[in-house]
C-alpha cells in the first residue's frame, strides 16, 4: 500500500470575504487592505483536487461536509507560488504543524489569512 503524503496549499480568496465576513476580518486586524485574502490547508490530496473538493461544497458519506465554507463562496484559485516550496509531508501532525506556521507566516506579511 502507497504511503499517504500530505500537502499544504494556498488560495487566493476575493477581498469581499474581509468585508462580508466578521470572523475572518476579526482574526485579521493587522490587514490593510493592500495584498490578497488568503485560505491556508492541508490535505491528503492533491492541492488541485482539494480545491475542487471547496468549490464544489462536498460532503462525505456521513453527510459531514468537506469544503471551508469560506473558500466555496470566496476561493478564486491556488496560489503556488506561495506553498510550492513546501514539501510533501509524512503526517498528518506535520501538515497541520506547517498548515499553521506558513498561515501565521503570511499574516506577519500583511496578508490576511484564514486557517484551521
């Protein structure tokens, strides 16, 4: 059986969310307004078919859902230039380790970031 490698990624989300949404613009105050909205992840998946996956609004057979209601309504696409650095990783523990180091990363550059 192939070993599971998990994938952080980035998308790019419509600037609407930080004036639609009060959580995201709360967890965000060191924004202005001049670079993008960003959804930071992880996922066992390919980052391309992940997307897919929030776009579409998918759920799984439980009928839990598994797309970011965030990125459904606001995701416009990947962004790899910001994750392609990144490499695959061997745990889900070390994904959701880096899925928080690159989204608070991004923070302190100004962007404003979304991130479980």
């Amino acid at each position: 059986m192939p070993k599971t490698e998990y994938y952080v990624y980035v998308i790019e989300l419509s600037k609407k969310v930080f004036t639609e949404n009060t959580r995201f613009r709360a967890a965000n105050p060191q924004f202005n307004g001049v670079l993008e909205c960003l959804y930071v992840g992880m996922t066992s998946k390919s980052p391309k078919e992940r997307f897919l996956q929030h776009k579409s609004g998918c759920t799984n057979k439980k009928g839990h859902r598994l797309s970011s209601p965030i990125v459904q309504k606001y995701g416009l696409y990947l962004r790899g230039s910001l994750y392609n650095h990144i490499k695959p990783l061997a745990t889900r523990a070390e994904a959701l380790r880096m899925e928080k180091t690159l989204a608070l990363e991004l923070r302190r550059k100004q962007y404003a970031v979304w991130f479980n």
